[in-house]
C-alpha cells in the first residue's frame, strides 16, 4: 500500500474530533472514505464538501450488530475494494466506581466499545486480505492506567489493544496497530471537565483540568494525522504493537 494511491478505508466516530480530523487529512488526499458516527448531519457536512465520489456515510449507533456489514458492503459495493479500517468511536460510560456500576451497564459499555470493534475487523477481514490492508484501533493511556471509575472504558481498550496483538499473529497479510492518542482537545474531554468529574477523584479532575487551563490540550490533528497517514501506507513492521501517538517508532508519521 502507498499513500500516493486513492485508497478506500471505512472510519468509525468520523463526526467530530480526531475522527472528524481523520477525516479531513484523508479527504483531501483523495481517498475514498466509508463515515461511520451517529451524528448523521457532520457526516453530510463532510460529504457535502468532499463530494459523493469520494465520500459515503453510513449513520447508526455502533452497537448495532447490522453497522460492519453494512460498512464493509457500502466500500465494495461503491469502490470494489477496501485497504483500511479505522476504529476510532468509543464511549467513556458509565463513568462508576466498579462498586457502584452494573454488570448491565458494562455490557453495554463493551457492546459499543469492543464487540462491535470485533464486529467490523471480522466483516472487514476478507476484504483486508485482499488488499494487504491494516486496521487502526484508537486506544488510550487508560488501557494500561487507572482512572477512578473509568474501569468499563480502560478495561475495553485494553481489549483493544490486545486484538491488535492477536491480529499480528492470525493475519500476518494484515498490519493492525493499536495508538494511544494521548489527551486531546475534545467533547469527551469536555464531558470529562463538566459531567463526569463529580464521580472521578480529585487527583483525576485536577489533572484534566489544569491540562485545560494550561493550554497542555493536544490538537485533534496532531494524532489524528499520525493514524490517518498510518492507514494509507507504512509501518507494517509495527503490526501487534500499542504505542503513543508520538512514539519514537512512529516519527515518520509525525508532521507534516
């Protein structure tokens, strides 16, 4: 695979943030993107500016089991081909100490954070093979650290992360890496600050938001660029591998 190439790659959580930032690098590199996000009117935006040519969406909620078939179908059907998968969507519910959360809740909490993951790398795998393709899976610093009660969230990233290993051994023709995008200027970062500080501790809310106040927010660009350049070409020796976003592994995709 080349990034000089129009490649045609499906992208989940492709609204807003680093999806949407993702999304915009990628575009105006001429690839083909299959936009995944429940938020259907950014995804129209982007088709809108980018053209149907280039752009095709695809809106519902990722726990939806029907979504990877879908997605998968919708690349072959309108390009004949798919080269990479993006996983990027996720949610950081419920925000509860384990004592106080449900096994209810947690399910849930992985319907849409790992099994649906599972779900799109499963439809996706025939076409990947095909084309020597990789999978992308944003990851967080929280798969490998504990925040009080984001235990559902780290937990399925560390899932995550753990797939990408699996992959690297299973599907040797397919280059699977897992990115921690570090703390990055978003709406769940937003969230964080304003709805969920109330269950977190007080080390915790202080970290977020003196990284707010300081101006220590990353870009949605800086790691968003670094996993899109990652899924149009290289790397293929990082396969099965976590790493920050700024790793030094990964310099060759830093920057422009």
């Amino acid at each position: 695979m080349s990034g000089a190439q129009e490649l045609v790659v499906i992208l989940t959580g492709a609204s807003r943030g680093i999806g949407q930032a993702i999304a915009h690098y990628l575009l105006s590199r001429s690839h083909k993107l299959v936009l995944i996000s429940r938020t259907h009117s950014a995804l129209d935006q982007l088709q809108q500016q980018y053209g149907t040519d280039k752009v095709a969406v695809l809106a519902g909620d990722m726990a939806d089991p029907s979504l990877p078939k879908q997605a998968v179908d919708l690349a072959n059907t309108r390009w004949g081909r798919l080269d990479s998968l993006i996983i990027n969507h996720g949610t950081l519910d419920p925000v509860k100490k384990v004592a106080e959360s449900s096994a209810g809740e947690w399910s849930k909490a992985f319907d849409i954070n790992v099994f649906s993951a599972v779900g799109l790398v499963q439809a996706a795998l025939p076409s990947l093979r095909a084309t020597s393709g990789r999978i992308l899976l944003t990851s967080s610093g929280a798969a490998i650290s504990a925040y009080q009660g984001w235990g559902a969230y780290g937990a399925g990233k560390a899932v995550l992360n753990h797939l990408a290993l699996t992959l690297s051994a299973e599907e040797p023709d397919v280059t699977t890496i897992a990115i921690r995008p570090g703390v990055v200027d978003t709406e769940m970062q937003r969230e964080i600050r304003e709805v969920h500080h109330v269950r977190m501790s007080e080390k915790d809310k202080e970290k977020f938001s003196e990284l707010k106040s300081s101006g220590g927010l990353l870009t949605p660009e800086q790691p968003g660029h670094v996993i899109a350049k990652l899924a149009v070409g290289g790397g293929n020796e990082l396969s099965g591998k976590f790493l920050s976003w700024n790793d030094e592994s990964l310099k060759a995709f830093q920057g422009e």
